[in-house]
C-alpha cells in the first residue's frame, strides 16, 4: 500500500506507457508535470486520496487513452481537453468535480466511455457529447445537471449502448428520437424532472433490458398515451421496467401482459393505476421483484400470481383489494419481503405462509383479517425486519410461539383484539427493539422475560388490561427511549432510574392507583416507605401464590371435566415442548464453553474470522471429543448483525463441504456483558492458509499439499459455493473467501467457514447491470479478495464470490498469496499468471515449488499434468476477471475443475 504524495519528479520518466496506482493511501494533488508523459497510454490513479485538481497539462499527452481517476477527493473544474485523439475513456465517478462539463470534449474522437457519476457537476450537459458517434456509454448521475435532452438526441449516437442520468435536475421531454441510438440497453433517467409522455418509439430499441424512469412528471392522461407499454411489449429482453411515483394515470393497459417474459423486476409504485391484477400475471415466469403498490387496484389477488415462483418481493400493499389472502402464496417460497397492508382483505391469514421459508419481512396491516394469529406463522424464525399485523380484527392469544421469532426487529401486533396473558416467550425475542402491542384486550403483568430484550427502544402496552406493578427491569434496559403504559391498571410505585427519568419518554396516564416517579410524572405521592415495602412483598407474594392457586384449581377443572386420561396426555405433551425449546437454545453455557476452553487461553486460540476469536474446545459434543468454538468480539461495530447473519445462513443450509453448526450460545458473561458464540466443528488439519504459506516461526516439519489435494480442494469449495450460489431457494454470497476460511478435516476434504459476511441474495438478482446496483452499505471481504465493483460501490453478488474462488485458484496453484509485497505499484498475482498464461511452458513455471517436492514421486503422464494445470489456471484467470460480466458461474466452474482432475488421473 503506497502513502504520501505522488513527486513531481514523475515527469520525467517520458518513456512510460501505462501508470497504475489504483487502491492505495495516495494523497495530495496530481503534479501538473504528469503533462510530460508525453507516451503515456494509461493513467490509473483510482481509489486513493488525491486532492487538487486535475492538471490541465494532461491535455498535452496526446498518446493518452484511458483516464481513470474514480474515488478520490478531486476538486475543480475539468480541465478542457482540446485534441486528445486516442483518449477512449475518462472515468471520475465520486469526486468533488464542479461547474460545467466542458464542450471540448465532444471534440474527443474517440470517446467511449465518459463516466462522471457521483460529483457536483452543474450546468447544462454540452450538446457537443451528442455528435460522439463513438460514445458507448455516457453516465452522469448523481450531479446537479440541468437542462433538457436536445429533440434529436440519439440520431448521431449509433454506438450508444448505456444512457445513465438517474439524480439530476434534468427537464423536459423524453426524446423520441432516443430509439435512434439503436443500441442502447440500459436507459435510466429515475429522479430527474422529465415531462411529458413516454414515447412509444423506445419499443423499436431491440436489444433495451433496463427501462427506469422513476421519480419523475411523465404523464398519461389518455388510453393512446399508454402505448408505450404496446410498444414495449417489442423488447423481447426487457428484464427491468421501473415507472414508479411518476403521473402516470388510469387503466393499466391489458398490453402489459404482453411485455418480455424475460422481465424480473416490475415496479409500478404509486402511479394511479386501476383496474384489476390481471391473471395473465402468470406469464412473468421470471418475475423476482414486483410492485404496484400505492395505487387504485381493485378485486382481488389472482391466484395464478402463486406460479411466479421466483418472487422475492412482491408489494401489493394500499390498493383496494379485498378478498381473502388466497393459501396458495405460501408457494412462493423464495419471498422475502411481503407487503399486503392498507387493503381490504379479509378472513384469516392462511397458515400457509410459513412456507416462505427465507421471509425475512411481513406486513399485513391495515386489513380486515381476523381469526387468530396462526402460530405457524409465528414459526417463521427467518422474519427479521419486521411483522406487522397491527389494525386488523384479530382475536384470540398471543401464540407461544411468539418466541420462535428470534431475528425479529420490530413486532407490531397493535390495534387488534388479542388477549389473554403475554406469553413469557416473548422473551426470546432476542433482538427486538419495538413491539406494539396496544389497543388490545391483554391481561396480567408484564412478563418478567422482556428484561431479556436488551435492544428494546420501544415498547408500546397501553390501551390494554394489564395489571401489577411496573416491573423495576423496565429501568435497566439500556436502549428504552419510549414506554407508553397509559390505559391500563398498573398499580404501585413508579421507578425513577432510566428510563423513567425522563417524563418525556414514559407515558402512565389512566393509572389511577400509580404512586411516585420523578416530579413531572405529577403522580400522588406514595403514601409511605413502609407501605411500599408492604405492598411489595405483598406483591411478590401474589405472584408466587396466583400461579400456584391458579394451577391447582385448574388442575382440579380439568380433571373434572375431562378425565384423568387427558389430563396424562397433555400433561405429557406440555412439559416435552418446553423441553425441547430450551434444549435448542440452553444446550451450551458460558460456563461450559470458559471451562471447556480453559478460560478462552489464547493456548487455544486456533484463528480469528471477520467478527471473533476461535478457540479449540475440549467438550463432548455429539460424538465429538473437540469442538471449535467461535466468541464473537461485540464490541467490533457489526458484530451482532453478523453473528445474526451467520445463524441466518448456517441455519438454512447443510453441505458436505461447509463446515457444520453444532449449537450456539447467547447468554452473559461473567461480568453481566452480552455473550455470542457458535460451536462447530472441529477440523483437525486447519486451514487451507496455514498450507499454503506455512508460518517460518512455527516449527512444524515441512508440508505441503499434493497436486491431486489441491485439485480435491478446489472442486471442494467450488461445489460448496455451487451449493451456496445455486442449490437453495435463495442465493447466498459467502463475501469472504479466502485460505484461512477454508478448514480441513481429518481426510483433506475442504470446508467453508465463516458466514459473518455472508449474504442472502434477497434483492433481485442485478448482475445485468452494474452501474445501476450501487449500495451505500459498504462491504467489506478481505484486501486482495474483494472483487474490484465493490470497491465501486456494487451489492454483492454471486459473481463477486467467483472472483474471489478465481484469485484463491491461483493463489492455490502459484503458492503466492495476492496480498504478497511482490504485488504492488500495478502489478497482481492475476495480472502475473496471466502474463505466463501466454504459453503452458510459463504456466509450469509458475506453479508453487512446493508442489514439485511432494508430487516428485507420483506418476502421473506429463501431459496430463500440463494440460491440468493450464485449464486450472484458465479457469482461475477467467474467474477472477475485471469486469463480473466476463466471470463465469460456479456451476460451469465446478464441472471444469472436475474436468481438469480427470484430465491429470487419465
Ligand atoms: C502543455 O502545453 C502547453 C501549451 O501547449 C504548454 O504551455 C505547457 O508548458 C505544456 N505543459 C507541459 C507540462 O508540457
Ligand atoms: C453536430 O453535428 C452536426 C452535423 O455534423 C452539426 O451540424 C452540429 O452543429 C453539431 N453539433 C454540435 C453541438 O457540435
Ligand atoms: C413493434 O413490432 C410491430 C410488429 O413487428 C411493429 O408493427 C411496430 O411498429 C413495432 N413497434 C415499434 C415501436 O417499433
Ligand atoms: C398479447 O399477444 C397475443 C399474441 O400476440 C395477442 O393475441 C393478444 O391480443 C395480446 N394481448 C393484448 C392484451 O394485447
Ligand atoms: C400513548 O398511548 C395512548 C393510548 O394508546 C395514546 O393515545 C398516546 O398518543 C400515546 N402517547 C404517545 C406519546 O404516543
Ligand atoms: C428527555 O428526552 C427527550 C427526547 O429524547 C430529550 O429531548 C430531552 O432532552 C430529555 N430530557 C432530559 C431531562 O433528559
């Protein structure tokens, strides 16, 4: 990693063709004597710290071609660039660039690629662009650019393939004459103030797959203004069409049925459509992401919506519909966000549901429903954003299995008409910080497990019957910043610590037998210490006795009224439930894992992951003598979300070549702080790490792994990620691959860890376009794995991890790992393998020595090994491409790696 400036001595070296310094600590301004590089083609500063300007100088480097200066802290203006006749791509993509965009670079012949997304640019953009018959892709957004488009843009921008201007200040109309840049395929002008219609002619664009007008004033007041969705129905490769929050009016035209089957994303948010939802719905075989919420839809949800089976977002939530919630959308079992509310819907919730096994979000409210809360669906421990069933007609109790809800962040259940007792399961809702559960018919006390809830911000229990006293627990909780107790019978002392202390926050009123609090509660006094300490104990008293009496009387019912035979049964039956609840989560302790680890001694201590420590742990577990143990370190910002992702991913996957979870434990250390850890197990022969690159200060005897154990590990992991990637309903991305993440157990057989990073691929599937799926959560893998797009701001995706598998490929192979100090100043262990890749006598050149001291003896035919270790390496460098849409899958990948061990056993 490069730091300081960049000297101005630089100029000198006249002879340089290509300068790359990407992804290091570079700061200060670019030295204008960069203008002498007089032969330079390539000038690669991108993801570094320069500030200043850039030089104008550089206009005089009439050999340049490609100018690539993304992620810094540039300022100013850019600089006119007069004959640049090679210059073919200019990329500035998140600086601090201002003022306008200069004419002079329409004088750019060459022009391809002019990427400014992400700056402060002002100003019209120079119609000058509009004449480079050499454009490819031309992307702005993100500035603060006006204007309108000019009525013939298009028609001398034959090569036109990618139009991005998605937030801008741009006005007017859509071109027609757009469709004349025939080339074009991913049109995205969201967030902008377009007008007007949407000109039917974008249906002549053959090869258009992204259409996203989102966020702007397009119209149509008449049916013909429609058309366009006929004439879209042209674009046989149309897989995303965004038209939401834009003025669009009246019936849905039938034609969309029509559209490309090839669609996965349809987003028609608050647009005013009515009408019906049509049941050619089922034509979108490949439909992921569908919404239509907001709008004037009537009647009620076709049934043939439950074909679409790869949905993973559907929001139908503020029409008009009504009907029952038809059982078959249980089907949809790759949904993940789940939006129904503000309808009219009616009868109960199909208990169907809990089939969507990966719904992480539900959101019911604002119906007609009733019936009781089935407690299937309260099963679903996959919801972790939130449930809201809150003003409906729902009655009955609150489910025990409320406390299957383990990932849940907010539980709305408000406005409906349950009652009965909280349950004390609630308790196990780890990690949740709002419930509302007001305007009920509850009764009883608080349940003494809410203290369990650490994260609780919120806690809404007004409107109900609940009784006793207010839970002195309810000040400790650290978070609390909202407490409305008011409307029921609470009774007793207020506290005054936390929570409590603020009368803004707490909220008592109807209470009438509430006494104390701090002063501004202006609650009566309490009438005496004495009495309090009473009515306390008197408190506790009851508590311990009404259960008790409680019990026997009903005891005594039941076994009046239905015989001694029931009363075995279900007393048989109650006691194996609970067992088994606790089983789950109880089977480690602290105390377990301090002892069996002998107090986390860093004597075994076998490695550290992305969010904790593993230590080696001598416990019996299920056949296994040692466990390993992995403590997550929650004082690391993240760690809780990825000790949750990682129970997320690890609960809903099983593969031969991933290492397996044996329990987890979430309790309290000895000092009263938050406790995380999982148990996996154990695997004997470490990590792939410590094979490649043995430490020197370990005195171990030498070893290393066998051509044949290296092929068996890379078809291992590859089929691990098959599996991740492909073989469940939703797509996992692991984010993290690397050696000391790959374990090996007593047979060599390769398993993934570490899931602190991992992924669901929830959002649809965006590989087609790279430009469009920024994400301002930033990702973090580990340096020299981490494909180059997130570094740009990309979602993780699928391909990302195949680069990752491609770098660790060669990394297997070459012995030298990627972040080697060998690799620096432009040079990479890709761009090394790829140099020998130039002819097989290189490529067994580069191949780890180590191999040739372990394999010397094996007898394999020399042409086999060649030819395996070309196509592993093949297969490495394709992986590990640049560009993610040069990747291939991991389904191709594993059957070429098997191929290439067949081809060395042959
Ligand atoms: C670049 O060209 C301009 C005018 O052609 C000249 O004044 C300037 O000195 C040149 N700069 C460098 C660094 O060569
Ligand atoms: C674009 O090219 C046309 C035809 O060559 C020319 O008439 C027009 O002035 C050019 N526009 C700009 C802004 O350069
Ligand atoms: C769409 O295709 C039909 C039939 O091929 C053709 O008549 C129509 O003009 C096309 N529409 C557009 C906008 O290209
Ligand atoms: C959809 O296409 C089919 C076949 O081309 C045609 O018969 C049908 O009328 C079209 N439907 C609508 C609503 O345009
Ligand atoms: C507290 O609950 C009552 C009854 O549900 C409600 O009227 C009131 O608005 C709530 N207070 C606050 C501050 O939200
Ligand atoms: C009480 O809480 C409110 C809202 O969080 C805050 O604005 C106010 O400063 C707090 N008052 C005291 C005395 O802490």
């Amino acid at each position: 990693m490069l730091e300081g400036t960049i000297p101005d001595s630089i100029g000198n070296l006249s002879s340089l063709l290509f300068l790359s310094l990407d992804k290091n600590n570079l700061s200060g301004p670019m030295p204008p004597s960069f203008g002498s590089l007089l032969s330079l083609k390539i000038l690669q500063i991108q993801f570094n710290n320069l500030t200043g300007t850039i030089p104008p100088t550089l206009a005089n480097i009439s050999s340049l071609n490609q100018l690539l200066l993304r992620e810094n802290n540039l300022h100013g203006e850019i600089p006119h660039f007069a004959e640049l006749p090679s210059l073919s791509i200019v990329d500035c993509t998140s600086n601090y660039l201002f003022g306008t965009i200069p004419i002079s670079l329409g004088r750019l012949s060459s022009l391809e690629y002019l990427v400014l997304g992400m700056n402060n640019l002002t100003g019209d953009i120079p119609s000058s662009l509009y004449n480079l018959s050499s454009l490819k892709a031309l992307a702005l957004p993100y500035n603060q650019l006006e204007g309108t488009l000019p009525s013939d843009f298009g028609n001398a921008l034959p090569n036109l393939q990618v139009l991005l201007m998605y937030y801008n200040q741009l006005r007017g109309r859509i071109p027609a004459s757009l469709s004349n840049a025939s080339e074009l395929n991913n049109i995205e002008l969201s967030f902008n103030a377009f007008h007007g219609t949407i000109p039917p002619s974008l249906g002549a664009l053959q090869s258009l797959k992204r259409l996203e007008l989102f966020g702007n004033l397009l119209e149509a007041r008449k049916p013909s203004d429609w058309s366009f969705i006929t004439a879209l129905t042209n674009c046989t490769s149309l897989q995303v069409l965004d038209l939401g929050d834009n003025l669009l009016q009246g019936m849905m035209l039938k034609s969309i049925v029509n559209l490309s089957t090839s669609l996965n994303i349809l987003a028609l948010y608050n647009i005013q459509i009515s009408g019906i939802i049509p049941t050619e719905i089922k034509n979108f075989i490949n439909l992921t992401y569908l919404d239509v919420s907001v709008n004037d839809l009537r009647g009620t949800i076709p049934v043939e919506i439950s074909h679409l089976w790869q949905l993973q977002y559907l929001n139908l939530s503020s029409n008009m519909l009504s009907g029952e919630i038809p059982p078959t959308l249980g089907n949809l079992t790759r949904m993940d966000k789940l939006h129904l509310g503000s309808n009219e819907f009616e009868g109960a919730i199909p208990t169907t549901l809990s089939n969507m096994l990966v719904l992480e979000l539900l959101n019911l409210s604002n119906n007609r429903l009733s019936g009781s809360i089935p407690s299937e669906v309260l099963s679903l421990s996959s919801l972790a954003s939130f449930l809201d069933l809150s003003y409906n007609l729902l009655n009955g109790s609150l489910p025990l299995e409320v406390g299957n809800l383990i990932n849940i962040g907010e539980l709305d259940l408000s406005n409906n008409r349950l009652s009965g007792e909280t349950p004390d399961t609630i308790g196990k809702c780890a990690i949740l910080e709002i419930l509302h559960l007001e305007n009920n018919l509850f009764q009883g006390s608080i349940p003494s497990s809410i203290s369990n809830l650490r994260g609780l911000q919120e806690l809404d229990l007004s409107k109900n019957f609940y009784s006793g006293q207010i839970p002195a627990f309810l000040d400790e909780l650290p978070d609390l910043q909202y407490l409305n107790l008011s409307f029921n019978n609470f009774e007793g002392r207020v506290p005054m610590k936390g929570v409590f202390k603020n009368a803004s926050k707490v909220l008592l009123i109807g209470n009438p037998k509430l006494c104390g609090g701090i002063p501004e509660l202006h609650l009566p006094k309490c009438t005496s210490d004495a009495f309090a300490a009473k009515h306390h104990s008197d408190y506790k008293l009851k508590v311990i006795l009404i259960p008790i009496c409680g019990a026997i009387l009903c005891l005594i019912i039941i076994m009046c009224l239905l015989g001694v035979h029931h009363l075995i049964k279900n007393s048989r039956r109650k006691p194996l439930s609970r067992f088994s609840l606790k089983n789950r989560h109880m089977k480690v302790s602290y105390d377990e894992l301090f002892r069996a680890t002998n107090g986390f001694s860093s004597d075994n201590l076998i490695g550290t992951e992305s969010f904790g420590s593993v230590y080696k742990a001598a416990m019996n577990y299920e056949n296994a003598d040692i466990v390993a143990v992995k403590v997550l370190n929650l004082q690391q910002h993240g760690a809780f979300r990825s000790f949750m992702s990682e129970c997320e991913a690890l609960r809903s996957i099983r593969h031969r070549n991933l290492v397996k979870i044996l329990t987890s434990c979430s309790s309290l250390d000895h000092c009263d702080n938050d406790f995380k850890a999982f148990v996996f197990e154990y695997m004997p022969n470490g990590s792939l790490e410590e094979w490649l690159h043995p430490n020197a200060r370990e005195n171990r005897p030498f070893r290393s792994l066998s051509l044949i154990q290296r092929l068996n590990i890379a078809v291992d992991v590859a089929s691990a990620l098959e599996y991740l990637h492909h073989g469940g309903s939703v797509p996992i991305v692991h984010c993290d691959l690397k050696p000391s993440n790959i374990l090996l157990d007593n047979e060599m057989t390769a398993h993934v860890a570490d899931f602190g990073l991992a992924k669901f691929l929830r959002q649809p599937p965006d590989e087609s376009s790279e430009h469009s799926s920024t994400s301002t959560v930033g990702i973090k893998g580990s340096i020299g794995y981490v494909p180059p797009e997130y570094g740009m701001g990309c979602k993780p995706s699928r391909l990302g991890d195949v680069y990752s598998y491609g770098i660790l490929l060669l990394e297997m192979f070459t012995g030298m790992s990627p972040i080697d100090d060998k690799f620096k100043d432009g040079l990479s262990l890709r761009g090394y393998v790829r140099a020998a890749a130039a002819s097989p006598e290189h490529l067994m050149d580069i191949i780890d020595r180590n191999l040739h001291s372990v394999d010397n003896d094996m007898a394999y035919r020399e042409e086999c090994v060649r030819d395996c270790v070309v196509s592993v390496f093949d297969c490495g460098l394709s992986c590990s491409n640049e560009s993610p849409y040069e990747r291939c899958d991991m389904t191709k990948v594993s059957k070429e790696l098997s191929a290439a061990r067949e081809t060395l056993l042959s």
